[in-house]
C-alpha cells in the first residue's frame, strides 16, 4: 500500500482538526435524519397523496410499496445553454431504469442555470457567483418534500455544480449520485479563437469574422472544451467519487452516454438508505475527500473559481478550509496535464490520453491523493481509476492505461509539466489573494510597475482605445468584489492585456474580481480579500503606486512609505455604479450579506453551517 504524502496528511489533519465542532454538529444533524425505510413512510396519508398524485397508475403502485426506493431527480437544464440542453431527455431515461429495477423516481425541480459566456462583460454578470447559492437554495426547496431515498443531480457548468452540491450536502443523509451531459466535440482551436480575440480588439478583424471563429468554437450541444470551471467541475466529481469514473468527457451523444445515465441511476438506487451499500452524500464528503479535490484542482490546472466554490462547498460538510492550504499542498503536488489555456490541448483530447482515470492513478502511486475514502461505487478511490466501455451494450468498467497516449498533453508523475500545482497565494500589505501560474509563462511571474486604478472593465478598455495603455503597468480593477457588485469575471481585460503582453510591455492585473478557468497569459492577482467594499488594501491603492507582484516569493505589494499608507485613507464606493436592471435590485440583501472569497463568499451565514 502507498504511504500518503506527508504535506497531504498534515494539511488533511490540520483542516479535520480546525474543523473538530463544525464537523461533529453536521455528523450529528445527519445521524438525526437518517432513516431505515423509505422518507414517504413518515408522511401523512394527505402529505403522501400529494406527493403521488401526478404519478402514472403503474408508479403508484411501486411508491405506494413500502420497501420501494424512489429517487429525487434536480435538473439544470434548459434548451438554452450547450451545456444542459442534452439534459433534456434524462429523466425519462432515469424514471424508466428505476422502473426496470423496483424503484421510481420523480423529477423534484429544476435549478437556474446561466451562462458566463453569454453575460461576460454584461450587467447579468453581476448575478453569476450570487447563482450558485441560489441553486443551492433551490436544491433544497426540491428537496423538502422529503420523500426520496436518493438524489441525482443533473448539472454541469460553473455555478451548477458547486450549488447542487452544496443544496445536497444540506440534505446529506441522503445518497447522491451526479449525471454531466458531457462536453461538446472539439471546435476550432481554442488557441485559435484566442488569436482572434486579440485581433478584433486590435481592430484588425471585423465583428462578422470574429463571429465566425467564435461560432466555429462553441458549435453544438455539450460544455465548452477548454478547461474553464465547468470541466474543472466534472473532474473534482470524479476525484471526489461523487460520479461515475469517465462520465465527465462522454460526448452528448456517444453510444454510452445513455448506458452512463442507466448506470448511474443503478446507482443512486444501490446506495440509497434502504439498500446494502448505503452511502449518505454527508458522510462521503469527508477532509479526506475535500484535500483529495484540492490536489485535483492543483494537479490538472483547473478554474481558479474553486479557490472559492471548494471553501464553500467544504463549509456545507461542517470543513473550514483556506487558502493556505491550497498554498501547502501547491508546494508538493505536481501539475499533470496542459489543457487549454495551460496549455493547446482540448478536454476531448485530454480524455483520449487518458483522462482522469490515468491522473488519479497517477496521483494515488505517489500517495498524492487518499485511497481510503468512499465513493459511489464503494469503499476506495483506486475505483475511480477506470474508465467505462460497451460491451454487448452493458456497460464495464476498465482500468487506468499505464502511460499517457500523449505526454504532452497528460505527463507521468515522474516527468511532470511542473514539480509544484498551477495556483499560488499572495499576501502582503493589499491583502491575499489567488494567481493561476499554470498558464502564465515563468518569466511573467514577477512585474513590477506603476497602478493604474480603473473602477470598471469599460473604464479600462476606453484607455486602450485611447492609446493610453502603451507601457509598463499593473492594472488595478476596484470594486469587483463580493459586496460591490457580486464578483463579476473580467474576460472582457485579457484579450487587451494579452496584446499589451505581446507588444513586449510587463504588464499585471490585481483585483478583487473574478476570470475563472480561463485567465489565461497574463499574471493576474484575483479574488483579493478583504475586498474594497469593506476597506481591503485594494482601496488605498493611487495611481502611480508602484505594485511588486511576485509569484516566487507568493508577495503581492504596494512599495509605499508604511506610515504613508497606514494613513491613508481608503477609497471606497459606498455603492456599485447601478445595482438595477437585470435583476440586480433583487440581489440586494445577497450583496450585503455576502462574505469574503477566502471563506466562499458565501451568501448565508457561515456560522449556520459551519
């Protein structure tokens, strides 16, 4: 057996030890909700009819049953968005495997799902981190009616998955068991589109033929292929044992796909309270379990968001985790993979070279990860090193290949990319804050240069089309956090930085915004806390400061005379510039109680649940 890394062991132990009363109220809330017998049994005979009264006559009969499992179907789909529309046809494939197998299952509510690529740069927006907690909330109300046995969570994209994991854990006597749609096929290059982003903002292609790169890029049903959070998402729900090994980067579409959904439906019934493998949702998602996403997120380059959404995610489980711990473990867990933007590569090539079963087999032989945890398919991760096939239409599961069948895209523990992970912290006298160093060149890790403070993306984009930007400088992005604005993503700043970057000037972005998976080639300081809203050291900063961004020494600094800043003071809007249209004003009470981004910028109060 492989002896786990110390750093692991000690950061897992010292989260567990942090965490000792918040843990043992949520495992003793659980253990009091927990029930032998399906949840209906406890209803009224008034409660239980409502609860049936839609149910086909053949489905009554089985819920009417009092061994019978019935499973609680969440859904965020919508026609809309890639990335959900194959949702669509899941739940009567789910309600019919139930069926074949004793059971049923009823679809118990949807959740909001939107879309970061179409609102980017937009006032909607402003309403993308505050989603998740919303889909959390609405995870729950689905699940009051407390009358199933098991959940399945039908999700896939960057808030989606963070929130129904959370609404589940609020019910974690109960077993869950997620389904992803897949990622669409692959497009154009997204090195590709890259190029032409930075060619219209240099005017040097028209809108009709960035449309069509674009277009080229996001062309049918599926999430997008570059490893933004989505496809961050589905792989912190393989390492965590919460899916099916490989189910991830299925194509919509693909002969197994319907075979995965069947399967994982199978599933949610084995494990359910009432089976012999029972396996409640809040008990799996265990330190162990939560440090095991973590190395994920490190070793594969993954979206820079989870350094907010696993925080709060871990809250949920009764976990207080920071971003010191994603430092520790950064320091010996080695980064694996180059996926875009880390790298050329697209998901779908990624899963061709092995995929996730081949990084977690790669991680478990080094002790990287902990084995001894449980999953949906039981006791182990070393389970979730498989990938599955067809075979006579049934599906089997086969185990990791030995070696990557493209070491540039998927490298050996032995020969990584990079000895330490693709995120780092940065501390100093403007606050803490997160960098994605997987992306960004080593030789861009350090700048050094004079601020120039911008209160808004259009503030800064109207400097660039003045001519106004043609230098060395670090770009300071005010007001984009949590309380100010509900911590937009800044995509709309990377195309420009990246044509600053080219034209040979160092260039740097600090902000207490968001940009995800895809921040790409230009160093950028985010998610700083505290925030300005509530006086962080963002809010001190003048144009003309010299700011020292260093990645290897993990410092992020104003070079200002320390009595000169102590008494300066802050700059701060008591107020976004507009808080209404598109829904903003109904967001209101979700601003001002928000929390900083190192505690998951969590829209309830932290003490309620951890």
């Amino acid at each position: 057996m492989t002896k786990t890394n110390q750093t692991l062991q000690s950061v897992t132990e010292r989260i567990s030890a942090r965490s000792q009363p918040f843990r043992s109220d949520y495992l003793d809330r659980l253990e009091r909700t927990k029930q032998n017998q399906p949840r209906r049994a406890q209803l009224s005979c008034t409660n239980f009819a409502h609860a049936v009264a839609a149910a086909s006559s053949n489905d009554k009969i089985t819920l009417h049953h009092e061994r019978a499992i019935n499973l609680g179907i969440v859904s965020a789909y919508n026609d809309m968005l890639s990335a959900h529309q194959p949702f669509d046809r899941f739940p009567e494939i789910i309600k019919q495997t139930a069926r074949d197998n004793g059971a049923t299952a009823q679809f118990a509510g949807g959740v909001p799902a939107m879309c970061d690529g179409v609102t980017q740069g937009r006032s909607g927006m402003e309403l993308s981190l505050f989603s998740r907690d919303v889909i959390a909330q609405a995870t729950a109300v689905a699940l009051s009616h407390d009358t199933f046995d098991s959940v399945v969570a039908l999700g896939t994209c960057d808030k989606i998955v963070p929130g129904l994991l959370m609404g589940a854990l609020a019910f974690g006597h109960l077993p869950t068991v997620f389904i992803p749609a897949g990622p669409m096929t692959s497009g154009i290059p997204n090195s590709e589109k890259a190029i032409a982003r930075q060619k219209f903002a240099q005017g040097k292609i028209t809108r009709k033929e960035l449309m069509e790169s674009e277009c080229a890029s996001y062309h049918g049903p599926g999430t997008c292929t570059f490893y933004g959070t989505a496809n961050s998402n589905q792989m912190l729900l393989e390492i965590m044992g919460l899916q099916l090994p490989g189910s991830g980067f299925i194509n919509p579409g693909n002969e197994i796909r319907d075979e995965v959904t069947r399967e994982s439906t199978l599933r949610a019934i084995k494990i359910s309270a009432t089976a012999d493998e029972y396996t409640p949702i809040g008990e799996m998602v265990d330190a162990k379990v939560i440090c095991n996403a973590i190395v994920g997120l490190l070793a594969t380059g993954g979206s820079s968001n989870h350094t907010i959404h696993l925080i709060a995610i871990a809250r949920c489980a009764g976990f207080i985790v920071d971003w010191s711990d994603f430092s520790e473990l950064s320091s010996v867990v080695p980064t694996l993979t180059q996926i875009y933007p880390n790298g050329s590569a697209d998901v779908n090539q990624f899963h061709a070279a092995g995929g996730m079963a081949l990084v977690i087999s790669q991680l478990l032989s080094r002790g990287l990860l902990h084995d001894d945890v449980k999953t949906i398919l039981g006791d182990g991760l070393h389970r979730c090193s498989s990938d599955p096939i067809l075979n006579n239409g049934k599906i089997e599961w086969t185990p990791a290949p030995t070696e990557s069948a493209n070491s540039e895209i998927i490298a050996s523990v032995d020969k990584p990319f990079d000895n330490t992970g693709g995120l780092a912290l940065l501390e100093g006298n403007i606050g803490r804050a997160i960098i994605k160093t997987s992306a960004v060149d080593p030789k861009h890790y350090d700048v050094e240069a004079p601020a120039k403070v911008f209160q808004s993306q259009k503030e800064f984009l109207q400097a660039f089309e003045r001519d106004q930007l043609n230098m060395d400088f670090v770009a300071v992005l005010v007001n984009q956090g949590p309380r100010a604005n509900g911590m937009p993503e800044l995509h709309k700043l990377m195309p420009v930085l990246g044509v600053l970057q080219d034209r040979g000037h160092h260039v740097a972005l600090v902000t207490d915004g968001r940009l995800s998976g895809a921040s790409g080639k230009v160093p950028t300081a985010i998610h700083l806390t505290p925030e300005c809203m509530v006086g962080g050291g963002l809010s001190k900063l003048r144009d003309g400061d010299i700011v020292r961004l260093d990645c290897g020494k993990g410092e992020v600094n104003a070079i200002v005379d320390a009595d000169v800043w102590a008494a300066r003071e802050e700059q701060k809007n008591p107020a976004p510039t507009e808080v209404f249209g598109f829904g903003r004003e109904l967001f209101s009470a979700f601003r001002k109680g928000a929390g900083d981004a190192e505690q998951g910028a969590c829209t309830f109060d932290a003490d309620d649940v951890a």
